[in-house]
C-alpha cells in the first residue's frame, strides 16, 4: 500500500500506518501472536479502543513474564 494522504483518508491512513509497524518489529526479528492479529484486526475495524487494544497486549505480556518467572 502507498503511503495514503492522512488528512483526505485517516481510516486508510491508520492501515498503513499499522502496515509499516508490523514490518519494522519483523525486521526487528518478532513475529506478532495470532492473539495479537487477532486484536489488532478488531482495532482496526473500530471493535475495541486503542485502550482496549493496549490492555490485552499489556494483560500476555504481564501474563508471560509471570509464567517465565515461576518456570
């Protein structure tokens, strides 16, 4: 996708911004969840808030770290 014009389409806009950000952290060498998509999916389509979106990713993180220090 093209870099789109924020301003005319904010909707298309936010995609590729999401796009973009999912290519840097693949480069960076993380390969995001199906849970993850799955949210992201949702966020993108107006389902949840960006609160919403930032609290279930927040809620694995925690959730793993937990689990990696009792193991």
């Amino acid at each position: 996708m093209k870099n789109p014009d924020p301003i005319s389409n904010p909707t298309v806009n936010a995609a590729w911004a999401h796009e973009q950000a999912l290519a840097s952290a693949r480069i960076e060498g993380f390969e995001p969840s199906a849970e993850f998509m799955k949210d992201a999916a949702e966020l993108e389509a107006g389902h949840i808030s960006e609160a919403e979106f930032l609290a279930r990713v927040e809620r694995r993180a925690a959730a793993k770290n937990a689990g990696e220090a009792h193991g």
